[in-house]
C-alpha cells in the first residue's frame, strides 16, 4: 500500500534500519517527497547509511552518544521536521520504545504513522499466540495480520512488557552459546 501522499518521513532506529529501507526506497519511486531520519545509539552501529541517502531526498542522521550526525534523539528531529513543514505520513521502524516515542509525537500533530512491529514469532502462522499484540483494543497476530499497523492504534506496553517475557531465558541460551564458542 505504498500510494504518492506528498512528504512522507522515515524514522529508523538500530536494525530496523533493514526494514524501513525498501518501504522508504518504495514511497520515492510513488512519487513522495522523502525525508529520512536513522538513529543508532553510537556511529559503528549505524546500519545502510548510503542504501537510505540513495532512497530518500533529504536524509538525517542522528546517535544517541552525538559521535555522528545530530547528537540525540531521532524524536528531536522528527519534531523539527514537524514544526516547520506539512507532513502527510509517517512511517516508523525500530526499538519498540522508539516507535512508541514517535507516535505519541505524531498523535500530537495529526500525521497518520504506520509501524512495523517485530514480537517473537514461533510458528508465524497465527496458530502460536507468540506474537500476539493488542492494536485498536483488538488482539491481532503480528505475523499474519501485520507486522505493519497503524502506529496510533498499538498498545505499546504491552507489546513492550511481552517483548521481555524470556529475557531470562534468552541471557542463559547466549552465555550457553559463549560458552560453547570457548570450549
Ligand atoms: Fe505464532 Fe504469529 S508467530 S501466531
């Protein structure tokens, strides 16, 4: 559903980078003003820089340690933007806190926000419940009925406190997996 709306911003934090890209080249090729903003918490984990300049008109940059780019938040400059031009859409790929951030900010002006939401997924087929996320008071499968949705409509604490459920777990099987890489 990538239709020529006017200017459209790409906000991607961390890896989600990956995934905003081909939507972002996508909304150029439609005809769409493209602005894009990728963040990362420091410059070595900035990920497809030139993939992004070449699918956007005016690309941003932003970490969170200033060691590239505009020093904080992608939020501070998603802000900017909105002050001071007309925005039709907002697309939003990241940290689930990131998302959550944007779309509260963009609630505030009016912009509709699609997010790409990534819950654990097991067998990706609606049948699990794994990826279960809440979305306009609904229950909705992230891999069948998603992963995009409308940002406004998410319950992103939930998504957030599901997203933590096998931290325990997730640390023992990586320590496992160190372990195993020494021995
Ligand atoms: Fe199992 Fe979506 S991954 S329901």
């Amino acid at each position: 559903h990538l239709e020529k709306k006017g200017t459209v911003v790409c906000v991607g934090g961390g890896t989600g980078i990956a995934v905003l890209h081909p939507i972002t080249r996508g909304l150029k090729d439609v005809g769409n003003h493209v602005i894009g903003i990728i963040g990362a918490r420091t410059q070595n984990l900035l990920i497809m820089e030139d993939n992004m300049r070449a699918a956007s008109h005016d690309l941003r940059i932003c970490t969170d340690d200033g060691s590239y780019g505009h020093h904080g938040f992608v939020t501070d400059v998603l802000k900017e933007i909105l002050d001071s031009q007309d925005v039709a859409m907002v697309v939003a790929i990241g940290p689930i806190p990131m998302m959550k951030f944007v779309c509260g900010i963009t609630k505030e002006y009016g912009v509709s926000t699609m997010v790409s939401l990534n819950p654990i997924m097991v067998d990706g087929t609606g049948m699990c419940g794994g990826c279960r996320v809440t979305v306009g008071g609904k229950t909705k499968y992230a891999c069948v009925d998603g992963p995009d949705f409308d940002g406004h409509q998410v319950d992103f604490d939930e998504a957030m406190r599901r997203q933590q459920m096998y931290k325990n777990e997730e640390q023992e099987a990586h320590q496992c997996r160190i372990g195993l890489g020494r021995a």
